[in-house]
C-alpha cells in the first residue's frame, strides 16, 4: 500500500501517513531517515510492529514501528504528540 507523508516530528522521529484510502497511520523512524512532507512511502501501512517501508520519493529503505493505523488526523496527530 502508498501513502503520503503528510506530518513529520523531527524531535522525536514520529511520521503521520496518509494511505490510499484517507486513513492515517503513524509510525516512529528507528533511525534519522530523509523524510519530508509530501513524500510517496509504500510497504504494510495497516500492521503495528516493526515494518520496512520504502521512501519512493528518496529512494529510500527505513525500518519503522507502526504504533498506529486506519485512523483519523487528529487521533494520529494526538498519538504523535503524546506517544507511549
């Protein structure tokens, strides 16, 4: 599945994704990942738990922690800044 990041948390590495469908998933970055608003990401947006995606706009693997899917902005925005 794609999907457009359409929030990124530099601070703490959090992603907000938005899939084909108008849900959100978020996602923390394991590392420091060239990932910026507007980028194509593609991989198992719809699973928690540790996920490779493939940033399609920088060409890009990044290992990710899915903590969140098939939400709403704001309920991922409000994961993003309160993360567990």
């Amino acid at each position: 599945m794609k999907g457009t990041v359409v929030h990124h948390e530099h601070r703490t590495g959090f992603i907000i994704i938005r899939d084909e469908v108008g849900e959100f998933a978020i996602a923390q970055l394991s590392e420091k990942y060239d990932v910026e608003r507007g980028d194509i990401v593609s991989g198992n947006l719809n699973s928690n738990g540790r996920e490779t995606f493939l940033n399609q706009t920088q060409n890009e693997s990044m290992t990710v922690l899915v903590k969140g899917f098939g939400l709403t902005e704001q309920d991922a925005i409000t994961m993003m800044l309160n993360p567990q």
